[in-house]
C-alpha cells in the first residue's frame, strides 16, 4: 500500500514561470491537504480538496495560485508567474478519517 | 491567528534522559491531537494521537498528555535516543473536521549521544 506521493521532489524555476506540483493521495484516500512550510516556519494550511471539489482555500494566496483533484489523476498544485518568495517545501497529505498522511514533499526553489 | 503554539523552537536532551515536548492550543473546539515527526528533507510522520476523550496515550517510547482545561499537551520521550532527533510538530483538529488542522511552528529535537 503505497504512501502519498509527490513530484517531482525537487523544482526549479525562473521569476515569472509556471509550477506544477503532484500528489497521488493513499488508496482509498479521497480527501488532500496541500500545506507550504517556509524556512524556519511550521506548516501552513493552504487548501483542501475532495474528488473534484474545493472544500477549503482559505489559506491558499488569492492570486497566482490554483488547486485541483480531478476524478482521474493526482491533485496538482499549480503557481504562475513564480516569484522567489513562492521558495519552499510543498507539501500534500491524505486522509480518510482522523489524522492526515504527508507525502514526502516538493521544494520549489524560484531563481 | 496561531491557534497552536509550539514556544520551544529547539531542545537538547542527552541519550537515554527524558524528552518533553510542549504545545499549547487557544481554540476549544479542537478535540483530536496528533504530533508528527520530521526529518529533514522528508514529508512529516505521523507518532501519536489523543482524542478530548482521554488525559493519557501511551506507545511505547512515546506518551502524549493532555490537559483540557490549560488546553495544552505535551510529548514525553523516554528514553530518548539519538535516532529521535528531528522536528516534532504538534497538530489539533476537530474529530470530525479533519480539514481545519492547524499545526504549531514545530519543535527541533537533538539527542546527544
């Protein structure tokens, strides 16, 4: 029973392009977390999502950000036009009941 | 709004001494409690969990206490090894809103052998 997972694992682009982040939740998982943790921060919550549906964004930034999980694939993560404050590690997790389970992360670094 | 505060940003323990790890809470509502573990450039672990229900979850090393009406927690290590040495994050959430989870800024731990 494979774990979430994430790629690439490693992401590095210019000011101004676009970045892609996946995430395959665990078999069976339907519900996933995207959280970013910047360098010497905790976690923060960005958005939650269900087969097709947005549950929660609220910690997700207005612009240049957007999420999805479709009924087929993993839950992309998508930023345009890249800034260097966007630099950090991505994370997803999965649930289906109590708890989440982290995939291993993505860290965007933004030249 | 922190609604989980972890104060200690890094503790040092010698191997085979106890570890304790402390968070604190502001919102009431919260009634499932997780920590997880990090190591560096890894996704975070789950470790432990306690529900509003109990005061007390034991497994092996590791014992999470919560007290609800100073609406903290705290992660006792004992004994503490140096393979124990990562981020602990503390975590609280609804039972049934796993989506508000909100987690602390994290606790860096360093066993010294």
């Amino acid at each position: 029973n494979a774990g979430v997972m994430q790629n690439p694992r490693h992401l590095v682009r210019r000011r101004g392009q676009e970045a892609r982040l996946r995430c395959s939740p665990m078999k069976g998982h339907s519900h996933v977390y995207w959280y970013r943790q910047l360098p010497e921060e905790g976690l923060k919550f960005m958005v939650y999502l269900q087969k097709e549906n947005i549950i929660d964004e609220s910690g997700m930034p207005k612009e240049r950000f957007s999420a999805e999980f479709p009924k087929e694939g993993p839950s992309i993560l998508r930023i345009q036009q890249v800034v260097r404050g966007d630099s950090a590690a991505y994370f997803c997790a999965s649930s289906q009941g109590p708890g989440q389970f982290f995939g291993p992360g993505t860290r965007l670094t933004v030249l | 709004d922190q609604q989980v505060k972890q104060n200690s940003p890094s503790l040092s323990v010698q191997e085979g001494r106890i570890s304790i790890l402390n968070c604190d809470y502001t919102n009431s509502m919260f009634d499932y409690f997780l920590w997880y573990k990090k190591y560096p450039a890894e996704g975070p672990t789950f470790l432990i969990s306690i529900s509003s229900i109990k005061d007390k979850n034991e497994d092996g090393r590791f014992t999470v206490f919560l007290n609800k009406s100073a609406k903290h927690l705290s992660l006792h290590i004992v004994p503490s090894q140096p393979g124990d040495s990562a981020v602990y994050f503390c975590a609280a959430s609804g039972l049934n809103n796993n989506n508000d989870m909100r987690f602390g800024a994290g606790t860096r731990l360093t066993v010294k052998p």
